[in-house]
C-alpha cells in the first residue's frame, strides 16, 4: 500500500507541474506577442491645404510632436481621440500652436513562432485536464483512505 501512495504522490506532482507549467505559458505568450500602437508627428514646412486646430494635444500628441520622426508608443488607440479626430476631419494634418504636422498611425502585430502556437494551445488543453486529474486523483485517494478505515472497523476482532 506504500507503493501505490508514493505513485498517487508522483502522480499529483507531475499533474501540479504540468499545469503550473501550462499556467504560466497561458500568461506569457499572451504578454509577449500583443499589438503594437504607436503614433508618429511629421513637421510640415508649408501650410497643408486640410488640417485641424489642435488646441488642447493629449500627452501622446505633445510627445509626437515635441519629437518628430519618432514613434510614440501606446496601451491602444483608445489612449487618444488623434485617430477619431483625423477620421473626423477626413486629414491627418494638424495645427498645433503656429505649427503643422501631419500625424502617421502604426499597428503591429507580432505573432509567436509555431512552436509557440502549438505550446500555447497545448497549454489551454493540458491546464483543465491536468487540474482534472489531479482532482480524481486525490478524490480516489480520500475514497481509499475512507474505504480502508470502514473495512478495519467492521473486521471482526479474532479471539485466541
């Protein structure tokens, strides 16, 4: 009975490692291969035919612009209304002060490499199964523990 304890113990072990090991690659690979969003301000020499006052520029505008030909990196569009603006007004060039831009939007993508991919989707199968059997695990082993001491108290006691 030594035996099959030590087994169900390994077994637990292996099955709390593969989904520690399955949790953690459900979290990093999401957290490492996300979209890029950024935003890039060129200074315009000459007054562009269509622009926009921008009187009040968000943080990430001011920086845009504050260094041109750099790309200001962002969470998402949502961190600033310049897209909504620029679709609004049907021009990416803007008047801010005595100063024109033109405002360039990047998206990037990067993606995991296939071993990566297969991982990830390994993980997402792997963690509930092995959460699964480790459930089934110890549940049969408080069955047993329960089974066993039931039969020792009905054995009848043999006299000498």
């Amino acid at each position: 009975m030594d035996k099959k304890l030590t087994r169900t113990k390994i077994g637990v072990i292996a099955l709390v490692l593969v989904a520690v090991s399955s949790a953690i690659v459900l979290i990093y690979i999401p957290a490492r291969y996300h979209p890029t969003y950024a935003i890039q301000a060129e200074r315009l020499t000459e007054k562009p035919d269509t622009y926009f006052y921008l009187d009040n520029p968000d943080v990430y505008i001011s920086q845009a612009i504050s260094n041109p030909q750099e790309l200001v990196t962002l969470n998402s569009f949502d961190d600033t209304q310049i897209d909504e603006l620029v679709e609004e007004h049907n021009t990416s060039n803007i008047q801010v002060n005595d100063s024109y831009y033109q405002i360039g939007f990047v998206y990037g993508d990067n993606f995991p490499s296939m071993t990566e991919y297969y991982l990830y989707w390994i993980s997402l199968v792997a963690l509930p199964l092995s959460i699964v059997a480790i459930i089934v695990l110890i549940l049969f082993k408080v069955i047993r523990q329960i089974s066993a001491r039931n039969f020792k108290k009905r054995k009848p006691e043999v006299e000498s």
